[in-house]
C-alpha cells in the first residue's frame, strides 16, 4: 500500500510539473503573438507613412513644376518685351536721323522749309507715340522682372519646404527601423530566456534528465531532436 502511495504522489506531482510547464510554454506562445502583431502594426505604420509621404512628394513636384513652367513664361515673355523695345529703340535712332536731314534742306527753301517742318511736327508726333509706347514696354518689363523674382522666390521656399519633409521623413523611417530592431532584440531575449526556464523546471520535474542536447534553434523529428530547417521563401 506504501509503495502504491508514493509512485500515485510522485506522478500527481510529475503531472502538476508538466501543466506547470505547459502553462509556461502557453504563456511564451501568446507573448510571442503580441510581439508579432505589434511587429506588424508597425510595418502597417511605416507603409502608411511611406504612401502619404509619396503623395507629399508628388504634390510637393507638381507644384515645383507650375512654378517653373511660370518662370519659363516670364523668361519669355521678359525677352518678347526686350526685343520689342530693341526694335522700337532701331525706329527712333532713324527718326531723329530723318528730322536732322530735313532741317537741313529746309536751309535752302523757306516754302520747301514750310512743308518740311510740318513733316517734321509729323514725325515728331510719332516719335513721341514711339517714345510713349517704348516708356509703357520699359514699365511692362520692370513689372515682368519683379514677378520674375518673386517666382524664382516661390521656388526656392518649395524646394526648402520639400528638403525639409523629406528629412524629417528619413528621420522617422531610421526611428521605425530602430523601434523595430528592438522589439525583435526583446523578443528574441524574452524566447531564449523562457525556453531556458522551461528547460529548468523540465529538468528539476525529472531528476536525472538529460536536457543539454535542447535548444530553441532544434526540433524533435521522428523521436530525435535535430537542427532547426531555414524556412523555406
């Protein structure tokens, strides 16, 4: 009767040791999970961050391009004006030229000197429209000018405003990166330290077991315990 009792204690407590031990390993299996689910939260995260910060960008791109797609058009329409005022500036130097040889010839006639001084009152009339008009295209292109620099301004504060987005987003693409390398540095601490435990209690559960052939990069196949397969891709 004595020994029934003492073989029925020691597998009452075998039995306890081994749910004691699975609970152990139950226990390691969900901390695993949340680990791996936190891990993919994060890599939803990070790609959530990389679509919106693709969008930024492109936004950021297209308004780089209407801004220079503006300045190209001031470029031209700033050398439309000048070549404008050339030209109006090659019909006054001829018009003067023109007046001088007419006072010239009126010396000889005072009648013919009659009609060439109002030809000339003429050709100072239009003179003075060319000079207007060539003062309204000077005007013109000082305005031109200013708006010029005020896109190649607007360019500038995109260019600045885009390098700094694209910093700030390297800066937390590196702290994602960094976030994620330590969870998976805990969790890989966190596993070794509970398959040892497990080792412990499996150990002290069954004097005399031989445990040092056990390691969290083995397997049991076919009864023998041998080296974990890389996975396959």
């Amino acid at each position: 009767m004595g020994a029934f009792m003492s073989c029925a204690y020691a597998w009452h407590k075998q039995s306890r040791a081994k749910a004691a031990q699975n609970s152990a390993f139950q226990a390691l299996k969900k901390e695993v999970a949340s680990l791996k689910e936190e891990k993919e939260k994060l890599k939803e995260e990070k790609e959530r961050l990389a679509t919106h910060w693709g969008r930024q960008e492109e936004a950021y791109k297209a308004s780089l391009r209407v801004a220079q797609e503006a300045r190209e058009e001031a470029n031209k329409r700033l050398h439309e004006v000048a070549q404008s005022q050339a030209e109006l500036l090659g019909e006054v130097v001829p018009l003067r030229s023109k007046i001088a040889d007419l006072e010239a010839v009126a010396e000889t006639s005072k009648t013919y000197q009659k009609k060439l001084e109002d030809q000339c009152v003429d050709r100072e009339q239009t003179l003075g429209k060319t000079e207007v008009a060539l003062a309204d295209k000077t005007d013109e292109c000082s305005q031109l000018t200013t708006e010029n620099t005020s896109l190649q301004a607007k360019v500038q504060e995109l260019i600045s405003a885009l390098s700094s987005k694209y910093q700030e987003m390297t800066a937390q693409a590196v702290d994602f990166k960094v976030a994620e390398e330590k969870l998976l540095r805990e969790a890989a601490i966190s596993f070794a330290e509970g398959f040892a435990e497990a080792l412990v209690q499996a150990a002290c559960a069954n004097p005399g077991i031989d445990v040092s052939g056990c390691s969290p990069l083995r397997e049991v196949v076919d009864g023998k315990i041998v080296p974990l397969e890389a996975p396959k891709e």
